[in-house]
C-alpha cells in the first residue's frame, strides 16, 4: 500500500532490476532477499575492441567527421585506455573519444587544407594533455626483499611491489601503507609462518628478538585489503632475511595459512592481464585457481607462463633468484645453533597427544 495516497498495488508479479558498484554495502538482509547476478569490468584489451568498433565510429559520426578524416592507430587507442581512463566500464573513454573528435574537428574546420588528423602519441598528449593515471611496472633487477603482487580493483587489476626492510632492533613489527585489517592479518601470517620455518629456511630461529621489521606497500594514500597479498609478503619477508633476491619477472597472488598452504583468491583474469601490461613473464598462482586460466585471454597465456603452488616452499623454489645452496659462503645466512644438554639432564617430554 502506497503510503502517500494509500493506494494499494499489487506487486506478486513485479520484478526489480537494481544495480551497485559493491555488494558489502548493501544490508544483509535486503542482499538475502535478492539474486545477485555478478558482471565483470571490461579488460583492456575488450575496452580497446569496445573503441574501435563502436565508441569511435559512433564519435565520428556526432561530430561530422568522415572514416578517413581522423585516424586513431591501435596502439594509441590502447594508449588512451591505460593512461588517460580508470573505470570499469567506458563511460570515461566515450569522453575522452569525444574530446579528441572535436579537437580534430576544429582543426578540419580552420584549415582548408587539413584533410585528415592522424593522431600518434604527440597528438594524444597534445589533445589530452599529459597521462592522468600510471601503473605499475616489473622491476629493472632483481631486488632483496621486494615482491611484486598482483593485486584486484573494481576498475581492473594492478600490480604493487611489497617492501620488507629489516633493521637492527628489538622485534618490532611495522606495517604501512594504509592497510585494511585481512590485509594486516596477511602479514601477520607470513610473519608466523617465517618464524616456524626459520630454521629450514637458513634464517636465525632469534631474528624476531634482534631485528626491527618494516613492511611497506607504496602508494599509501591508496586503501589495500584483502588476503590475497600473503604468499607476496612472505616472500618479500623471507627475502630480506635471507639476502636472496627475488626473481624480477615473477609475480604472486595467494593467501597464505600458518603452514604454509596456498589458498585460491579471486579475480585472476584481471591480475594476469595487470602482470602482463607490468611485462611480468612468471605468474604463481595458487592450485585451486588452475581451473580460472580459461578466462584469460589466449594473446596473454601465450606469452606468459603460468604456475599453480600448493605451498610456500613451491613460492620460494620458482620466485627466488638464487637458491639457499647456490649461495658464496660470505652470504649465507645466520643459522643459530641449538645447544643441547648433557645427556643425564635431559627431561623426558611426554608423548604427543597426551595435552
């Protein structure tokens, strides 16, 4: 009943579309009551198609321009995609499609004997003015205690270089980078996890004792959460602590448990095709997300090698650029060493299970 005229409607046959950008923010119990359809962004390469079939004919076309009277290569196109549009549809790109039509119009229209604008990279920045959005890109070299991470937004997926920076101190943990809270307890996990296997790992079991950890991912002022960052920071951690560098072409994504299992994540489409604009060459993905290759793009999967990990101990053999035996002597790293007592002094431990 319609609480302004009190009239009464019958809706048993009624049904409503609405649309969200996120769904976390709607209440609970609405969100139960509802079907949830979820629809991916674009990717790059279906917005670069996108632009050439139909934003930019149809541009065209509202401007007074012939086929022939403006020229947009492909790779410009793509250009204008990445440095110049962060959306998840392509309402932005219509824009600045748009704006270049008319730029070019005016040109046409002032001079007679302008037939045609061809617009290349000097043309884009000149129209456009300089790239308003950057993204990430691999390494030059191989870096100790720097990982790349894949990371997924609701415009795309990125990447982001996770920083460890171990300091002499007395076992403090620092984490910046404005954070969320899974994000933290991300790191978190690595941490223990880094401290259980410490031996194994040719780290010093008393290194939590000793040194003051940093944890940083850059650009702070942009918010990052979720769990997919653990098996990233754990190898960024153990890095660090080890002296070994890590392979600058490989890039991560996964959770990490306690013991070191890989747990899937969300969002693989869009992170490979982030470590594919970045020219990351090694993807490490985790087991149970093998099954999402298939939505990436061929173009991509061929020029990429992509590699499920079940463990930690996986992680490490293909990210790390050395291996702990290929190390020169003067590198090793620090391995305390257990002192035992005398054989007449040893307490007898009860057996396992008992508490």
């Amino acid at each position: 009943s319609d609480h302004y005229i009190e009239t009464p409607f019958d809706l048993s046959n009624v049904m409503f579309v609405t649309t969200a950008n996120v769904a976390h923010q709607i209440p609970r119990p609405l969100l139960d009551r509802m079907e949830v359809l979820y629809i991916p962004g674009y990717t790059e390469l279906e917005k670069l198609e996108i632009a050439k079939h139909h934003l930019l004919p149809k541009q065209k076309r509202d401007h007074g321009l012939e086929e022939e009277q403006l020229v947009i290569d492909e790779e410009v196109l793509m250009q204008l995609v990445r440095g110049y549009t962060r959306e998840s549809g392509v309402r932005n790109l219509e824009q600045q499609l748009a704006a270049i039509c008319r730029k070019a119009a005016k040109i046409i229209v002032g001079d007679a004997e302008v037939k045609s604008v061809v617009v290349d990279a000097a043309k884009l920045k000149e129209f456009l003015g300089p790239s308003k959005f950057r993204y990430g890109m691999a390494e030059l070299e191989d870096q100790i205690g720097a990982v790349t991470g894949l990371a997924w937004t609701e415009v795309g997926g990125d990447t982001l270089v996770i920083e460890v920076t171990v300091m002499p101190g007395s076992g403090k943990l620092t984490l910046t980078g404005k954070l969320g809270d899974v994000m933290k307890e991300s790191a978190q996990a690595a941490f223990s996890y880094t401290r259980s296997r410490s031996i194994a790992l040719g780290i010093d079991p008393q290194f939590h004792e000793k040194n003051d950890i940093h944890i940083h991912i850059p650009e702070g002022a942009i918010p990052k959460d979720g769990p997919s960052a653990g098996i990233t920071i754990a190898t960024a951690l153990i890095s660090a602590l080890t002296n070994r560098p890590v392979n600058r072409e490989v890039a991560m994504t996964g959770e990490i448990t306690l013991r070191g299992r890989v747990l899937p994540i969300g969002g693989l489409k869009e992170k490979s095709l982030a470590a594919h604009r970045a020219g990351i060459k090694t993807v490490l993905l985790p087991k149970d997300n093998e099954r999402d290759l298939r939505d990436i793009p061929d173009s991509v999967r061929s020029e990429m090698t992509f590699i499920p990990v079940a463990h930690m101990d996986e992680v490490l053999e293909h990210a790390m650029a050395t291996k702990l035996s290929d190390l020169p002597s003067g590198d090793e790293p620090i391995t305390a060493e257990v002192a035992m007592p005398p054989e007449g002094d040893r307490e007898e431990l009860p057996p396992m299970g008992t508490h």
